[in-house]
C-alpha cells in the first residue's frame, strides 16, 4: 500500500494505517530491585546506537550550554551526564570498531534520566527543552528519527516507512525491533504513526510535504 507523493514513496501501511506514539511509562518494562534492577522495552534500553563525529560534537557543543546556562547542582540527574558527555566517558567501541552509545549496567542508555515520576527520558532532549532548542539540530538522527525509516533508492527519489516487524526483513534490522513493545502492541488510543511522527516528517521532507 504506496502513496507516491512527488519524488517520495509512503508506506501508508505502516505510517497511516499503523498507530504509533512514544510513550516510555508504557513500552518500558523494569525487572528486579538495586543493583540487579534490568530495564527492557524501549528504544532507549534494546537498541543499539552508532554515533559520528559529527554528532559527538552536537553532544558535546549541547552539554557545554547546559552546563554554563543551567548551571545543575550535583543533585540534578542531569549533572552526571553533563560530565561525561564533556569528559568523552559515554560511548563504547563494537567488534567491529564502530563507535556506540554505551548503556549502563541495568541495560538502558548511559544519556538516558529516571524523571521525578520515574519515566524514562532522554537528556539531550531533557537540555534542549531547558535551553529552548531544536531537538533535531542536536540529538543523534537515529535516536531523532526513530522508528521512521526513509532510504533514497534511486537519485532524488525517496522512501519511507517505519521500523516493524512487518518491514524489518526488507530493510534488514535486527529482529528485537519487531519485539518493541510500542511498536508490536502500540498504546490504546495512540493516533495514526504520521501524526505522532509530523515534526520527524517535516524535518526530512519539509511543511509542505
């Protein structure tokens, strides 16, 4: 089920048909207590993360406002990750050399925070909302861009999609993307994928599109 717009190709089954919102107090699911507690879920706990330069640097021009403009006390679970994103201690190397963020010992992203009400949050956006900054000119575009999926085949002319277990095998992800709760069994009443997914969307193709 195609909708070709322009020079892009919609998979309506996956972006108009398929409803979708990300919300981590529902797809998140903790186990244990301490230093056994586990966290598993989420994009922000299963998945693995490649980072480039260019991105490090986001993250480290990002951390560098927050530190001078914010100004967090220790107490703040910002401040931790404030430090070691400034100090370069977040990321780790895979087998085959590529650079990754790290996760910590009970499984979700070393960048992540536990809020006040105990939801899963990400820093980078926790400090672009507080600085009142774009999201997108500052957060790494596969942890942006998640789950949508969007591939040039062929000069000018693109395809997008989402990242299902309907569409992990033409695309090749790892199975576990399929296994997401928010995306195998999304939240009742979440509202059609193109809609959560609007400001991802525009940031690829423009309002107009």
């Amino acid at each position: 089920m195609i909708l070709e717009l322009e020079n892009v190709l919609v998979d309506a089954e996956q972006l108009i048909l398929r409803t979708f919102q990300c919300n981590s107090s529902y797809c998140v699911k903790c186990t244990g207590a301490g230093a056994a507690k586990k966290y598993k879920g989420s994009c922000c706990t299963d998945l693995q993360v490649d980072l480039t330069p260019e991105e490090k640097q986001k993250f480290a021009e990002l951390a560098h406002m927050a530190k001078v403009k914010l100004k967090p006390k220790k107490s703040d679970p910002l401040r931790p990750i404030i430090d070691r994103i400034l100090d370069d201690d977040y990321t780790e190397f895979t087998d085959d050399d590529e650079e990754v963020l790290e996760h910590h010992k009970n499984e979700r992203c070393v960048l992540s925070v536990m809020d006040s009400a105990g939801n899963l949050r990400c820093s980078i956006n926790s400090m672009c909302e507080k600085l009142e900054l774009p999201v997108h000119e500052y957060k790494a575009d596969p942890c942006f861009l998640f789950p949508l999926h969007y591939t040039e085949y062929e000069k000018g002319r693109y395809l997008v999609s989402i990242l299902s277990e309907e569409t992990r095998h033409w695309i090749d992800q790892h199975p576990i993307v399929g296994k997401l709760k928010g995306l195998r069994t999304p939240e009742p009443g979440s509202p059609p994928a193109y809609q959560f997914l609007r400001y991802e969307i525009e940031y690829l193709y423009g309002k107009k599109f």
